[in-house]
C-alpha cells in the first residue's frame, strides 16, 4: 500500500524511466486514462437503490423535466423556463426557485431538464 502520491507515479512509471521524453510523457498519459477508465467503470457499476418512495419522485419529476427549457447563465447557475414561469437552478449550492430541490434533497423537475 503507498499512500504518497509521488511514490505510486514513481512506481507505475518505473519501467519508463529509460524512455525518451516524448515516450514517457505518452506512458504517463496512458497510464492515466487507463486509471481514470477503470474508476469510471467501477463508478459506473455501483448502484444504490433509494427506495421506492424516492424513486417514485424521481421518475415524476423527470416526466415534469420534458418540456421545460434551460439557458446557462454560469456553470453552476441556470434558468428554467417552465411555461411562462422561470426559475433559478443552482447546482453547486443544490438549490432551485421551487423550493423542492432543497425540501427534497433530490433533483426536482428543473434540476433534471439541467442534467
């Protein structure tokens, strides 16, 4: 087990070291994709399941996100228009105009039409 970070790149780069710059540099950034490929895949794989009264909120609200428009302002910062309404999605701060995003804790229809 090696918890620093500069002891494992040594480690998985050990057998580059003779390479030229070029080929290590293309070493380090396969290595990389290879790491980054398989976290994405375990997180991909683990699955949790809510419940069902969550999961019932969840697909209600994504039936509610089908017709409504989004327009970024910023990268966290959105608007949805709903109808003729508007609303305010933040999603770094996890917060709509609705309310329910917050009373919830999960997306409401607003935050879904944004993811």
């Amino acid at each position: 087990m090696i918890s620093n970070i500069a002891e494992s790149v040594n480690t998985a780069n050990k057998d580059a070291r003779e390479l030229s710059v070029t080929a290590l540099l293309e070493f380090t950034r396969a290595l990389i994709e290879r790491r980054h490929n398989t976290n994405m895949m375990n997180a991909t794989g683990s699955f949790t399941f809510l419940g069902k009264k969550c999961h019932k909120m969840l697909e209600d609200n994504e039936v509610l996100s089908q017709g409504m428009r989004v327009r970024s302002s910023t990268e966290y910062v959105h608007t949805v228009t709903d109808g003729c309404k508007r609303f305010i999605v933040c999603l770094r701060k996890m917060n709509c105009a609705c309310g329910r995003f917050q009373l919830d804790e999960l997306p409401c229809g607003h935050a879904l039409t944004i993811l």
